[in-house]
C-alpha cells in the first residue's frame, strides 16, 4: 500500500483569518491525504521546523498579508539550507497577479488565487509531489 501524501497547511505573518487553509486542509484530507496544520501567526522558520520534523511532502501556505513576496521565498530559501529543498511549496490567497511570476522564480511551484477549486489544487499536488 503506497503511503499517503503528508502535506503541512501553514499561515505565515499576520494572518488572523484562516477559513481559507482550514477548507483546503479539510479538503485534502478528504483526499486521503495526511494533513498538518499549523495554525495562525507562524514564521517561516516555524513552519520550516514544523516541516521538517513531520516529515511532510508538501507544504502549502495560506496568506492574505500582503507580506506573500517576502514570507514565501523565505520559506523556500530555508528549506534549502535545512537540505530539505525537495518538498513541494505552494502559496494560496490574496496575491495580485504581478506578483505570481516573482513567486514561482523564487521557487514556489505554484500560485492558487480566489476562485481556484479545491480539486484543482488537489490534482496539482499528486501530479506534482516527489514520492521517495
């Protein structure tokens, strides 16, 4: 039996609201997906060591800030020096177009905005997560 996909739902920064990464974590987890869920107000070392220590295989963060330009990369910027730059990062939310192109450069391998079905990120996910 193929094990599940282990995917940590995060808030980075000041977010208070977190309806949004609640239904994507409830989501996939109907999906048979293992889901951690991190909680409101989390740094992107937080979420880094939380990550880790979960052995997790994807991570998707949730963020309405504003803060998305520099809290994303600086997730994926630690991951790499932590050794663990093989984990899938992607960022939902409140984020202008513009800045999406920026994001993906700096290694989040995708952008999901209002509007975007559950399904859809769930298909990115297993066509995308790297199974050892």
């Amino acid at each position: 039996m193929e094990k599940p996909i282990r995917v940590l739902v995060a808030k980075p920064g000041l977010d208070g609201h977190d309806r949004g990464a609640k239904m994507i974590a409830r989501a996939l987890r109907d999906a048979g997906m293992e889901v951690i869920y991190t909680g409101l107000r989390q740094s992107p070392e937080q979420i880094v060591a939380a990550a880790i220590q979960e052995d997790v295989d994807v991570i998707g963060m949730s963020i309405l800030s504003g803060a998305h330009n520099h809290l994303l990369p600086k997730v994926v910027e630690l991951l790499r020096e932590q050794g663990a730059g093989d984990i899938l990062v992607f960022g939902g939310g409140v984020i202008p177009e513009e800045d999406i192109p920026g994001l993906k450069a700096a290694g989040i391998a995708e952008v999901f905005t209002p509007g975007t079905t559950t399904t859809e990120t769930i298909e990115f996910i297993k066509n995308n997560v790297k199974k050892n």
